[in-house]
C-alpha cells in the first residue's frame, strides 16, 4: 500500500448497491474448475492507461488465471489500448471483432465502439457508470444483446456529504470534467443536485484534455472552497496537476475512485477497481465454462467500497487523517 494513502474502512454493500437484485452464479476460483481443454482466445480492448483501468484489467485477467486459465498455455489474449485516441477504438474494436470467445471492454468508449461493429461475440465491460444511458443494455436486470458486465456507479451522495463535512465552512462547491465523457456528465450533474440541495453554490468547469486541467483548476481555486471529481479518465490521468493547485490553494478535493485519491486528492468512499474487474471475470468464467448468455445476466455493480484518506494531503491541508470519517 502507498504511504501516502490510508485506506480507513471497507464495508460489505453487496446487498444494499448491488444494482440488480439477482444473486451470482456460484463459480468458484482455482484450477479444479477449468473444465475445458480447449484454448480460450480472449480479447480486450481498454480505453486509456491509468490506475482504474489497469487495476480492473488485472483483477479479471486474476480470477481466469486461478481457475486454470493461463495465458501462453490455455489463454490467448489479443490486448489493445486506444491511448484515448477515437480512431484506434475504431480499428482496435474491428481487429477484435469476429477472432474471439469472448471480449472484456474496459471504459464507456471502448464498450461502445465494439458493440457497433459485433453484435454476436459475448462482451462483457467494466468501468462504465451507465450502460443504459450508453445503449450498451437494454436495462440493468435484462441487457438483451451480447453485452453485460459490471459499472462503477457509485455512491456519489456518500462522496458529497464527505465532502461537505471536510469543507465545513463552504458555500461554493467546484465540479470538474471532461465534458466529453458520458460517465463523468451523469456524475456531475448528480452531485450538482445533490449540492445544490444542500444550500451549495455549484461552480463548474469541464475541459476537453489533459492540456485544459491546469487552468480550469486555478480558474476554480479563487472561487470555491472544496473540489468534487467524478470518475472522469481525463481527471484521472492529471491528479498531480489537481493535486499541486489544491495544496496551494488550502482546498479539500473529494474524488470518486481510490486511485484519484492516491494520485492527489484528499479522500473518497468509492470503487475498489481491481475487485470490480474480479466481479468481471467471475461473470467471464460463467460464459466460457457454462455457455451463459450475455442478454440474460444483470449487469452487476461493486460489491465492496472503500471509506480511503490520502494521509499526506490531509496533512497538507492541516486535517487529522483520523477526523476524516463517514458521516452518519
């Protein structure tokens, strides 16, 4: 674990955000249960490079290798990473497309673009905060198609009320985004109204790239006294630049996902991302082993969140780590 980060609590939500109230199939992890002596030819296709993303990959790619799916002996895997560039999804997506058992899609994008060109591979996605929104499924508990998987949708009510309860004297609150990313518009405009309920002004800034964060940040500083950051790829990928403003400008920033928060920000209560991609792979072992049918398996949300405390920034900004806690 990084030492300037301190994971504080971890509790079970399994009951309580799982956003489909149908139970797993019981698929268990471990050699035993690799029934086939037949190759698996497994593609992916993730979006950009950075700590959700990898961590989401590793934790499903983990539970194949457990079951006796072994890359180089039983598991061919085709891995491709866009860089964030639209025109390689497109191409990435086709070279996929028809040469697989099975596809994982990791980000919004990179699930859209190859549901437009196979509709007939079993894909399953993870990372994705919406798939209804994104005519990925035709809802949560039936997807329809030959697309489900799992979403970081999470408790963004949660992540407001640490945030206020960090920034105790606020009366703006800032939201930045890269506009362009369906995830983190439905995010933000949550946790606007869920601010704005509380008697907060809501100051917005969203970029277009990574190049935008720097100046929409110090736009942002004089005008507010706490930051929410959605789990946006963009954000994601220039914590550090979040980071360097934010401590010069004494501001608590509350992120969605663990690694913003390691990477620079203050606190969140969100997705453990390597457990989400378990969740994935689990769903993967139910197609390659018992043949289940993508159209007729809920999409699944994150078992477990994580209450995680950046110790170095709290310090920082002069907060007790150990102040910093779930409001009841």
């Amino acid at each position: 674990m990084n030492k300037s980060w301190l994971i504080k609590a971890s509790l079970s939500v399994a009951t309580a955000l799982t956003l489909v109230g149908c139970a797993e199939g019981e698929t268990g992890t471990g050699s035993s249960n690799n029934n086939s002596e037949e190759e698996v030819n497994l593609g992916i296709l993730q979006l950009m490079d950075h700590e959700s993303l990898n961590a989401s990959r590793e934790g499903f790619l983990d539970v194949l290798e457990e079951a006796g799916y072994v890359e180089g002996e039983n598991l061919n895997v085709d891995y491709q990473n866009a860089q964030l560039d639209q025109s390689n999804l497109q191409t990435m997506s086709e070279r996929l497309s028809g040469n697989n058992d099975l596809i994982l899609a990791i980000a919004t994008p990179a699930a859209v673009s190859l549901a437009n060109v196979d509709q007939e591979t079993p894909i399953l996605f993870t990372a994705i905060t919406d798939p209804v929104d994104a005519d990925l499924v035709a809802s949560l508990d039936a997807p329809g198609g030959n697309l489900s998987g799992t979403t970081d949708a999470g408790p963004i009510k949660e992540q407001v009320d640490l945030l206020m309860s960090v920034a105790k004297d606020a009366t703006h609150i800032g939201i930045i985004y890269n506009s362009s990313e369906p995830n983190s518009v439905i995010q933000g405009d949550e946790a606007t109204e869920l601010l704005e309920a509380a008697g907060m002004e809501v100051v917005l800034k969203t970029v277009s790239s990574t190049n935008e964060v720097q100046q929409a940040m110090e736009s942002l500083a004089g005008d507010v006294q706490g930051i929410y950051i959605p789990t946006d790829n963009t954000l994601a990928s220039t914590m550090g630049t979040v980071k360097q403003v934010a401590e010069a400008n004494q501001l608590p920033v509350v992120a969605a996902s663990a690694d913003q928060v390691e990477a620079g920000g203050l606190a969140t209560y969100g997705i453990d991302y390597y457990e989400l991609g378990r969740q994935t792979g689990e769903m993967a072992l139910e197609i390659i082993e018992d043949g289940a049918d993508p159209a007729t398996m809920p999409v699944q949300s994150s078992k477990a969140l994580n209450l995680v405390v950046n110790e170095e920034v709290a310090e920082s900004l002069g907060i007790d780590p150990e102040t910093i806690t779930l409001p009841e």
